[in-house]
C-alpha cells in the first residue's frame, strides 16, 4: 500500500463487511479489493475492478455492500492514484444506475417512480408479510428457510431489486457535492465521467444545471463538452432548451447531436417552449449524424450512437411529425439490430 493514499481508506476496517452480502454471499473480501484500488500493482488494481464488478454489481444487481463501499470509492475518484480514479468513477456509476437504465437515456430517469416503487417493498413493508408466512408454515424445513429470510429483512434488507438498487443510488448521491470537485479537474477522461454521472441525477439540477452548461460552454475536450451539455438536457427543465438550441449551430458534429438529442428530450416535458421548427432540425441532424456517423462517442446507450438515435426520435413528442422525422425514422441505419434492447 501506497502510505500517501492510506487516509483515503479511514473506516474501511470499522465496516462489519462479512455480515454484508454481494453476489457470491459474505462480502467479506471488499475491503481488500478496495485497498488493492490505492496499492501500486497495476495488474492487482484491475483484478480488483474485476472482482468488485463481479460482486457488488454483479449483472446490474446491487447488495448491501454496494452502498457500504460507496464512500470509499468517492474518495479514491478524488485523490487516489491516477490510475484508479477513471475506473472507480465507471463503477460509482455502475452503483448508482445499471446498464438497462441507459435505454432511459432519452427521457432521463424517473426517480420518483423508482423510489414510489422501492417504497412498496422496502423491509418495513415486507417484515409482515414474511411474518406470516413463517407462521403459516407447514414443516421445519419451510420454517427453517423463512426464518433466516424474515431475520434478513428484520436487519433491513429487502429482496427486492429496485429497493436495493435504490439503496446505492441514494449512497451515491450523497457523495456528489464532494465529487462534484471532478468538474475542474484537469484530467477530460474525469470531467468526462462526472458529467455523464450527474445526468443520473435530477433531484442535483438546481446545482448541477448552471455547472454541466459552463462545462459545455467553456470545455476543450469535444467528448466532454457533448457529455455535459446532453446530461444539461436530460437533468434540466424545459427552460432549458433556450441554453441548448444555440448549439445545433455548433462546428462539432458530436455537439450537434448532443443538442439534438437533448432538445427532444426537453420537447417531451410539460410546458415545453421547443417548437415544430426546431425539432424538425434537431431530426435532421440526428440524421446526419447517422448518415455519417462521427468516430468520438460519448457513453450515453453505452457508445452506441445509432441504437441512441432511434430511440432519441420514438421520444418524439405526439404530433412531431415533420418531413425531417419522417426521413430519419425510415433510415435503414437506425433500424434496431438483432438482441438489442429497444
């Protein structure tokens, strides 16, 4: 271990890891896969990554040592090793939204409905019902295995996927006013990453908006800059489009297609200023950007732009309809290929 990032891992020990689960039971070996994210072995810190993608985010499921690491990852994203700190970033965002919530990506994550959801399966909620069943319990075996899952819960778990997931949402966003730091940070691969991850995060617009859309603005990096200002888009109000709509103008691809893409997500919300016009040439562009495809990508739908196109323009508000739209929604290109999600 590298004593310089020692304080990074304070507490790390004073976490009961082995009465947490992960996907292969007791989460007895996180803290060591954390520690090994500070040490010098290159090829150690990436089996680390592999083990903890394995198991607190095994397959878009999160434990109950998922949120429990989640401190410690925002702190090696801030100052561990520079070799660490994109990755770990990569798997805070893993922690905080999985892979299928990408296919979200158009009309932005509803987290209201998701905790209104986890709400109604949350441990309080469930403990009855569990209760019952242990009472109601025809042989010892049957009462054996409800016991142990009705203590589970009793300690504040909950079975349910959308509950737990929740749970390291929610660690994570209690670590975004620190790591909000990141958007000044001088490494683009990092600015990259921290804008990307608060396009997760709407109940942060009223601090992030203004950031995400200097960030746009004044960036150098066209990756950055594009990530930014289509996080600005799926995080910000309708309002937002006035921010936004300048830049379909842009000289960068990549930046037009960011605005497109975002102007017709804010076209979708209540009360929208953005108008026929305007999603006529935001379709267009999408389009183009089809018709010739640029070869930077951001991360949105995980690098996959055409896929992101198609589903950009079903988003379409009822009654978008123009020439524009009509030409893109019938390009061969952007036709869904086989064992893709839509």
């Amino acid at each position: 271990m590298v004593n310089e990032y020692e304080k990074l891992l304070a507490g790390l020990d004073d976490v009961d890891w082995a009465s947490l689960s992960h996907a292969y039971e007791s989460a007895y070996d996180v803290p060591g896969h954390i520690r090994t994210l500070c040490g010098s072995d290159d090829e150690a810190r990436k089996q680390a990554f592999s083990s903890l993608f394995s198991s607190i985010f095994h397959q878009g499921s999160r434990y109950s040592a998922s949120p429990a690491a989640v401190p410690f990852l925002a702190r090696i994203a801030l100052a561990g090793p520079a070799a660490a700190r994109e990755d770990t970033m990569w798997l805070l965002t893993r922690l905080a939204v999985d892979w299928h919530d990408e296919y979200d990506v158009t009309t932005g994550i509803n987290v209201a409905g998701w905790r209104a959801a986890a709400a109604e399966v949350g441990p309080e909620e469930l403990l009855p019902w569990y209760e019952e069943q242990l009472a109601a319990a025809p042989d010892a075996d049957q009462r054996a295995q409800l016991q142990e899952i009705r203590d589970w819960v009793a300690a504040g778990n909950s079975p349910d996927a959308r509950w737990s997931a929740l749970q390291s949402y929610d660690a994570v966003l209690a670590e975004l006013p620190f790591l909000l730091a990141l958007l000044d940070d001088d490494d683009a691969r990092l600015r990259t990453r921290i804008a990307y991850l608060l396009a997760w995060f709407p109940e942060l617009s009223t601090t992030t908006l203004p950031r995400l859309l200097a960030l746009a603005a004044h960036e150098k990096d066209p990756v950055t800059a594009a990530t930014a200002l289509l996080a600005a888009g799926i995080v910000g109000p309708s309002s937002t489009a006035e921010d936004i709509a300048p830049y379909l103008d842009a000289t960068d691809p990549l930046m037009r297609w960011a605005a497109a893409t975002a102007l017709i997500r804010l076209a979708s919300l209540d009360g929208t200023p953005v108008g026929p016009g305007l999603l006529g040439r935001a379709a267009t562009e999408l389009t183009a950007a089809a018709r010739s495809p640029f070869d930077r990508v951001t991360d949105y739908c995980e690098g996959d732009l055409f896929g992101h196109i198609e589903r950009t323009l079903h988003a379409l508000p009822p009654g978008s309809d123009p020439a524009a739209v009509q030409e893109a929604q019938g390009n061969e290109l952007l036709k869904p290929r086989w064992g893709e999600p839509f």
